[in-house]
C-alpha cells in the first residue's frame, strides 16, 4: 500500500473470533464481500495467513482482530491515529488494540469499529458500547478513548445457556421483552440475587412454567441488568453510541433505553469497514 494506491485493489478484513469477513475494495468502493466461519477463540499465526489468502486471493490487506502480532496501544490514545503494523510480507497490515493498565483490559477488532464511528461522526464525545461475546464501554472525548471498562457478559451467558439446568435459556430464537424488563430491574436493583435469579429459572423450567422466549429473555435480563449496574459510571448521563451484532446490541439498547440513557444504534460492519478504510488511507498517505 502505498502513497500511489488510492484506487488499487486492496482487502480489509475483520478476524473477530467466530467468523472472519472480508471487503474486496478499489479504493474505497466495494466489489465484493467474503465470510468464513472460525473457531471462537480466533485465528493465531498460521492460521490467520491462511484465513488471508482465502479471504484476499493475494491482494494487500488491512486486518483486525486478535492473533496478529501488533502490540495493542495503551489508553488515552486516539483509534484514528493508530498506526497499522506491517506484517512479515509486507502486503499485510494488522491495526493494532488497545489496552489498558488498571483496571486491566483488552480490546481488538472493536478498535477499528471505534475509530470508523469516530471518523463517520467526527468531535462526537459521549460513551461507545460495543456489545458481544466481550463488551467495551469506551468513554470518548475529543476523538482520544479515555478509559475503557470490559465484561464477560456474552460469554457468561452462552456458557449458561449450554448448561444442563438452563438448557431452556438456550433453546430457539425466542424472545420476551416483559420477562427481559423484569429480570433487568431485579439484577440493577438488587444485584445479590443475581444466582438466585438464575435457579429461578432453572426450576421453572422443569416445572414448565416458562413460555416461549422467557428463560432467554429472563437469562440475558439478569446478565445485562448486573453489567449496567457495574458500568453505571460509563454511561450514567451521557450519550451512549451501540456497535454490535444486532442480536448482541438489541438488549442493551433497550436496557438503556428504560434507564433514559440517549442510545444511538450503529451499524456493526459498517463502523468496521470504516476504521479500516481509514487506516488504510493513513498507510497510504505515509507512502
């Protein structure tokens, strides 16, 4: 990628843990989309250069994700200064995570989303929740993540959902808004019933007293309501922006959106594709 490439054929691509997508690109116009299913702990080393040359068929490539070998940058920092990494062949460009100290935290692909909502919606200042297997809330101001703040919460509630008592929250696609409500209020309000609320609807599952969707609905209900009581200091009077898959984004924006929290909906693959187009621009104009 150099200086002369603004309208070459080039690949971005997002190695988020589960799948790994791609963007063929001419500039900054899409020709084309590719997606591959991964395992969910993500690529690592060989792997990774494998996914890539399925995903890119040889063409330059700006990467996200975990495994790649760039050193995640400490906050404060500002996602759209991050300078991308080359890597050992010099056609790949891996863009770096961020990390932070204390408390300890870990991002990866979520930073390219942050810096693409950041370029898209320039001197926007507010908190960035990025829901999914592992959720961030990132307090932004002026362009630079402050601090950012990580739960296990997915994961906490795919572990859950796969265990023999609470197979029910596992079961189907179905969903309950009232029975989500209920379960949220009760794990922000009083937050040492959280286990208590989980045997709950254990047992009222083998009792057959739950509907469609309720269990799901009453699990994610619990996990969420302790999660935002936890980071009520990131988006407690603030403007909050969503970036994720819409079926890990949609309980938060509703829980936000019962705590008056103004809530913006961002879309996931295009806030990506934007952080690493706009990196893609910075390797360009350093060339």
């Amino acid at each position: 990628m150099t200086a002369g490439s603004d309208s070459a054929a080039w690949c971005a691509v997002d190695l988020t843990p589960g799948r790994a997508r791609a963007w063929h690109l001419l500039g900054e116009t899409v020709t084309g989309t590719r997606q591959i299913e991964m395992p969910d702990e993500g690529p690592g080393g060989q792997s990774a250069v494998d996914l890539l040359r399925r995903l890119c068929d040889g063409m330059p490539a700006m990467v996200c994700g975990p495994g790649l070998g760039a050193a995640a940058v400490a906050v404060p920092a500002k996602p759209g200064m991050i300078v991308p990494v080359p890597l050992a062949d010099g056609l790949v460009h891996a863009l770096p995570g961020l990390r932070q100290d204390s408390p300890p935290a870990l991002m990866d692909a979520d930073a390219a989303r942050i810096a693409g909502f950041l370029a898209l919606n320039p001197r926007w200042d507010g908190v960035i929740c990025l829901p999914g297997q592992v959720t961030h809330w990132a307090q932004i101001s002026a362009d630079e993540v402050v601090s950012f703040q990580s739960f296990l919460t997915g994961e906490t509630a795919t572990a859950l959902a796969a265990a023999p008592s609470l197979r029910a929250a596992g079961a189907g696609e179905g969903w309950d808004n009232a029975a989500f409500g209920a379960a949220l209020e009760t794990a922000m309000s009083r937050p040492e019933r959280l286990a208590a609320g989980l045997a709950a609807i254990a047992a009222e599952a083998v009792l057959d007293r739950l509907g469609p969707g309720q269990a799901r609905a009453r699990l994610y209900g619990l996990l969420t309501g302790a999660e935002l009581t936890a980071a009520r200091p990131y988006w407690l009077g603030q403007q909050v922006a969503l970036i994720g898959p819409d079926a890990a984004a949609r309980p938060y924006a509703e829980a936000l959106q019962r705590q008056g929290v103004p809530t913006t909906l961002a879309d996931e693959a295009r806030m990506t594709l934007a952080g690493l187009v706009a990196a893609r621009r910075r390797i360009a104009g350093a060339g």
